[in-house]
C-alpha cells in the first residue's frame, strides 16, 4: 500500500493551503449577487458548475467515436481540469474542508476503495 511520508503529507497540505488561499481571494473580488445565500444551494451551483466544466474537459477528448478525430490540445484539457479544481476547492471551502480534512478524508476513501479492490467490489 502506497503510504505518504509525514514530510511528504505536510508538503501536499501546505501547498492546498496555498490553492486554498487563493481561492478564498478570489472569491473575495467576485460579485456573489446571484450567489445562493445558503450552503445548501451554493455546493449545488457549484456541483452543476463542476458538471459542465467536466463536460468542457471531456470535449477535449476525441469520445466521439463516430467523428474522425483530432489532435489532442493537452494545454486545453489541463485549463478545463484546472477550472474543475476551482469549484471542487470552493465547495471545500464551503464544507468547511481544511487541507488538512482533505488529505485525511482522502486517505480513508482510498483505504475504503483498496480495500474493495482487494474484495472484488
């Protein structure tokens, strides 16, 4: 099983808190008028906002497989995945997600699905 080192954990913390951080600015220069007021409403928006930026990395791809594809623009799909980023981190920041609970939270659910895997899940 792959186990991260205390230095090696506290390194991919300190540098989500960095992402963290600059979140929370940019957050702070936006216009939120049409922002839900309750938390319930914004992890939603910011589901269908991780959604449709899901969608927007997908049509990077060539999954049509009835088309005749085209080169791959991997700088493109990477700005898509980055935008992905900046939801999932704000809906973080609206759980009230340290970097820290995110590094555990995501050690116990990768313990949970090797262990799955382990199982024939």
């Amino acid at each position: 099983m792959y186990l991260l080192s205390q230095e090696t954990s506290k390194k991919i913390e300190d540098q989500l808190e960095t992402i963290f951080n600059l979140q929370k600015g940019l957050s702070e220069m936006m216009n939120l008028d049409r922002y839900p007021k309750d938390s319930e409403g914004r992890v939603s928006a910011l589901c269908t906002a991780i959604i449709h930026e899901a969608v927007e990395l997908q049509r990077t791809t060539n999954w049509k497989w009835w088309k005749t594809p085209t080169s791959f623009n991997e700088s493109e799909a990477r700005e898509e995945l980055i935008d992905i980023w900046h939801f999932v981190v704000q809906a973080s920041l609206e759980l009230d997600l340290t970097p820290n609970d995110i590094v555990e939270e995501y050690k116990k659910k990768n313990e949970i699905n090797r262990e799955r895997q382990r199982t024939g899940y």
